[in-house]
C-alpha cells in the first residue's frame, strides 16, 4: 500500500512457489522503475510485502535526496513537513515495514525533510556539512528532504549500506570504573568521524551516526525531551557534537588532576566545568575550571569579612572560578609583556570604555547532572524514547523559585512572606537559606555570569551553552533557564535573557553511588592542582579562606580598579566597601530587579537574599 502509493499501478507476480503443503514458501516479484524485486514469506501477501519492503529499502542505496526521488520518479518539495498531521501523504509511510526496535538500542533514523527538528512546539536549523574530526563552519541551510526507509536498522548496518567495507578505529578509553567511555572513529570519503559511548559497540554506533549526520543528513531520531534546543543566534558547533566534546574534556580534565580518580578527593555526586572555545573547531576548546560538591556552609560559620564559601554546589563553584580566569584575562591585557596582551581574550570596546571578549569566544557549562531546583525536581530519571515532554507544563509547582537548606540536600520552595535573612537570625540557630542552582542560572541568563563587579569592566557575559551529563529533559531545563521569565520586562540595553544551548550527552553519566562527600575541590586553568575546601565552613581544613572567597576576588578587582579607573564602564569614587562597590553598578541592579519582578510577575515566588551584613567589608590597609 505505501510502495502503491509513491507508484501507483505496479503490478506483483507470483514467481515460485515451494515446501511442503503445510509450510509452502511464496515468491512475489514487483518490478520498479525497470529494477525487478524478489520477496518471499508463508503467504502471498506476506511475500508481497517483503517485495515491496526491499523496493522501498533500495533507495537508501543514493548517497542524497535528489538521486533517491529521481529513482521513485517523482520530485519532492524541499518544504514538505515529514513530521506535519496535515502531510499530503499516508500517516503511516513505510511504518508496516520497519523492523522491531531492540529495548536497548537507542538508535533508529528519522528524517525531517528541512533539514530541521522540532523541540517545545519551535522549529531549530541544523547545520549541515560539518568540517572534519569534530569542526563545524557556520553554513547556510541547505535543505536536504531524505527520506529513509530504513527506520530500525543500527547506523553502523546503514552506514555500511551505503559505504561498503568501512574500517573502524579505537580512539581512546578513559572514564571512572563504573562509568568508562570509549571513542571509536571511521572515516567515510576522507573526512574522520568520532563517537563515545560506555561500550566500543556503542561508540562505533555513535560514529557512524555522526557521518550519516554529516554526508547524508540523516538525524538520530530522540524523544522530544531528549533533543538539544539550540542557542539564539549564530550556532558555531554541531549541538551533540559540542555536547559530547565538552563532557569528555571536563571529565578528562578531572581525570588528570585525581591520578585518573584514584586520589580521596575525586570522591563527588556532582562534577562541574566550563570549556572556553574560540572558533568553530572544538578541537581547540579548552577548560577553563572544574569543580565538585553539593554542598552549602553552615549559617554559624558566614563571615562578615568575605572569607568563606557560603555556595559549594559544583557549578557555583565552577562560575567563581570563571570570573577569576576573567580576571587573570584582564591582568594579562595590562601587562607590560606584548605576548601576554595578545593571549588575552578581551578587547577594547571601540568607544575604549571598558573591554570585551573577542570575537568568537564562547563558554560552555557542563554539569554531571541537572541543577538542583526547578531542571532537577521534575526530572529524577533519564528520559525514555516514550518520554514526549512534560505532560503537565501549567502545575502551580512549575519554575517556582526554590531555595537549598543549611546541612543538608535538596531543595524546597521559597515561602510567600517574609524572603528577608537577618546575620543575627541566622547566628541565633534559623536555617540559612540558599537559592537553588536552577534560579542562580536563571539569574546569569540575565544578569549575565561576570558578577557586579566585573561589570565594571566588561559587557554582559553569557555562556554559550549549558550541557547535563545526566538527567536532561528539555522541557525541564529549558523552562528553569529562561522559559519561565520570557515575560521580563525593562531590561537595561546592555543586558538581555540569554536563551544558551541546552543539551544532554550521548553517553549519559552513570548515577554516583553512596552518600555525598562533605568537601568540594575547585582547579583554575593555572593553578596547580586542586583547592580542597570544606563545605560546612567555606574555607580549607586549616580555616584558610579560598582563592575564590569575595574578600580575595575583591582584592583582585580593586588592583585592576585602580589601573583602569579612566577607562571604566562605570564611573565613581573608590568605594570604601564590597556591599558599595556592588551597588554602584547600578545598570546591573536594574537588570536583576527586573529578574526579580519577572519571577513574582509569574507567581513564582520571591529571591531570598542574604543578609546584608556579610557584604559590609572593606580591605585591611
């Protein structure tokens, strides 16, 4: 009936026919566009069907679209929606002939005729013709309607279907015992294509759907909570190929600095980083920081002078240790040393008041598992292929604004009144509250991730893209980042709500048994090796405060205040403590407070501040 559809007329005939009366064995023949095929089965029909299914499965054998619709006579709009309700062909096109897909297998194909896929009801391009070994050039669109009829098969069966005899290689093998990770790669008409997976087998499936990708414009067909959505604005790498690039980085990188996670401080539930890229070549990516910890500082251990960690959660350790590299950066632009200013990655801005990154450069933030709050208490397990996105978008508990709990993990929602922490409320034994990591991402999605003080300095700061090694669901985290505050209003120019990438990875992290650990480590492109600090206290086990504590970052600022006070984005006198120096960027308070308006505007709740007192801190002399 499908074949009949896409020719009509053809006419089967039967060929033979074989066994014995009670298992007789039919031979069916259809004849398409002066190709003749065979099928065989029990029945008539069933051999019919198997023609028919081979007919179909041959115009895979054209290596792109044009060539396979040239050969089912016919030509295809290049603007034909496979995925619309109001398709002017069958619902059902070649569904009667698709193998069973193995429970286990994450892989089958799917084509979207324009080269495009749909996530949360939005339309994303994807960008074809990648350049070798993991690059991708920023391309137009071109639309490519390939069809595959081949819905079930393994990629590496397609790919060799398609380019016989193909030789894969190992690549590499690193990872943790319980959580290994192989790279396999093959090259297809002189281009290398790489895949990871926790097996060689899943690897090399991996790398053969990265080539089908690339050459053919075939697409893993994923749960719409599985698909990557897309940044706003121009898309420098492949999504799952940036992904995938970032995680094995970061967790190679924790590798080196854990003698290959044997050291007592590998112990983590939760691992953070972020990659600096500076083109369209991830090869050339590098990381920036990483961090472990879940962790939040016990309110009797805050100091009013700046000196303790009050957030240990990865990736909040893993953004402070960003702004240091932001202002090693700047240091290295002031220095004396010609070769020093020209690995900076700022830039002056044209009107010289001020700096920002030069063009191209990109940071990524990769998190082993989503972010406590919002992304994560939807979301306790991996996505499944029946998993089509969250079934109750519009529940009250949906974006509310969470905070983590003193001693302890997890999150609860913020309370309707009373979002004010006093220092002697806390001291006197009243559980200081936090808020959650999705609402501090959320917050630099606005704000932007270089803090007040940098603001100084620099524009807006942004990352690129945010990628979970482990339960991501798009509606979820997509909702926690920015889709929830889409409303805000009055924004300064300089600021906007950065909507970054949102991805998981192909090979999802494994879940890190036993209890938590009590420390967080913290490594900064630079240091030497890693910072122990204990969460309970925020400092060191010596009570030595920690290279990212505000009194030392503070310090840093105050030194590049004082060399850069005629070129400042903002002007004012020196300011005789952090709480003023924070104040007085005031385009970033006005970006925050319309944060802050857009989450109750919302119903979502009210940010729960700190007490004041623990900014009130000026410099020793």
């Amino acid at each position: 009936m499908q074949l009949n559809e896409i020719k009509p007329g053809l006419q089967y005939k039967i060929l033979s026919q074989t066994g014995p009366v009670h298992a007789p064995v039919f031979v069916m023949t259809v004849e398409v566009n002066g190709q003749l095929f065979e099928g065989s089965g029990p029945t008539k029909k069933k051999a019919k069907l198997n023609a028919a299914e081979k007919a179909l499965r041959s115009f895979v054998q054209f290596p792109n679209a044009s060539e396979a619709h040239m050969a089912m006579g016919r030509t295809l709009s290049v603007h034909t929606d496979f995925t619309s309700d109001q398709a002017d062909f069958p619902d059902m096109l070649f569904n009667a002939f698709e193998t069973s897909i193995p429970a286990d297998d994450p892989f089958y194909l799917a084509s979207i005729s324009n080269g495009s896929f749909n996530s949360l009801g939005i339309e994303y391009p994807l960008l074809p013709s990648p350049v070798p070994n993991l690059g991708q050039a920023p391309l137009p669109l071109v639309p490519s309607p390939f069809i595959s009829p081949t819905s079930g098969k393994n990629p590496v069966m397609i790919l060799n279907e398609l380019r016989p005899g193909l030789k894969y290689d190992f690549v590499s093998e690193s990872g943790e015992s319980h959580a290994k990770n192989f790279v396999m790669s093959v090259s297809v008409d002189a281009q290398s294509f790489q895949g990871s997976g926790r097996n060689k087998k899943l690897a090399k499936a991996r790398a053969a759907q990265a080539a089908l990708s690339a050459l053919f414009n075939m697409q893993l067909d994923q749960a719409p909570s599985s698909q990557p959505i897309p940044r706003e604005g121009l898309q420098l790498h492949l999504p799952q190929v940036l992904a995938d690039s970032v995680s094995r980085l970061v967790v190679d990188k924790f590798s080196e600095l854990t003698d290959n996670f044997s050291s007592p401080h590998s112990r983590r539930k939760v691992l953070a980083g972020v990659v600096m890229t500076t083109g369209t070549d991830v090869k050339d990516a590098e990381v920036i920081c990483v961090s472990t910890g879940t962790k939040c500082i016990n309110g009797e251990y805050m100091s009013d002078r700046g000196l303790a960690l009050n957030d240990c959660h990865a990736e909040i350790v893993a953004r402070r240790s960003l702004i240091r590299y932001l202002y090693s950066q700047l240091e290295y632009f002031l220095s004396n040393h010609e070769e020093e200013q020209q690995t900076s990655i700022f830039t002056r801005c044209e009107n010289r008041q001020g700096f920002r990154l030069k063009e191209n450069v990109q940071f990524h933030l990769y998190i082993s598992t989503s972010p406590c709050g919002d992304a994560r208490i939807f979301s306790p397990h991996e996505a499944g292929m029946e998993d089509q996105g969250d079934r109750h978008p519009n529940r009250k508990a949906r974006g509310q604004l969470r905070t983590k709990i003193e001693s302890g993990e997890g999150t609860i929602p913020v309370r309707s009144t009373n979002t004010i922490q006093t220092w002697d409320g806390v001291l006197q034994g009243e559980r200081l509250l936090t808020m959650s990591c999705s609402d501090k991402i959320a917050r630099w999605n606005v704000v932007g991730l270089q803090g007040s003080l940098m603001s100084y300095f620099t524009e807006a700061i942004y990352f690129s893209s945010i990628i979970l090694g482990s339960l991501y669901h798009a509606d979820h985290l997509s909702r926690a980042m920015y889709q929830r505050i889409t409303e805000i209003e009055d924004l300064p120019q300089s600021f906007s709500l950065n909507r970054p990438l949102l991805s998981g990875i192909s090979n999802s992290e494994a879940r890190q048994p036993g209890k938590a650990p009590n420390f967080s480590v913290n490594w900064t492109v630079g240091d030497q090796g890693l910072e122990l600090i204990n969460a309970t206290t925020g400092k060191d086990d010596l009570g030595r405060p920690s290279r990212l504590c505000k009194h030392t970052l503070y310090s840093r600022w105050m030194r590049l205040h004082c060399k850069l006070s005629s070129t400042l984005r903002i002007k004012t006198v020196r300011p005789s403590s952090y709480h003023d120096a924070k104040q007085a960027a005031v385009e970033y308070h006005s970006a925050k407070h319309a944060l802050f308006r857009a989450f109750h505007k919302a119903g979502l709740g009210a940010w729960v501040k700190k007490p004041i007192e623990q900014d009130q801190f000026a410099l020793g002399t």
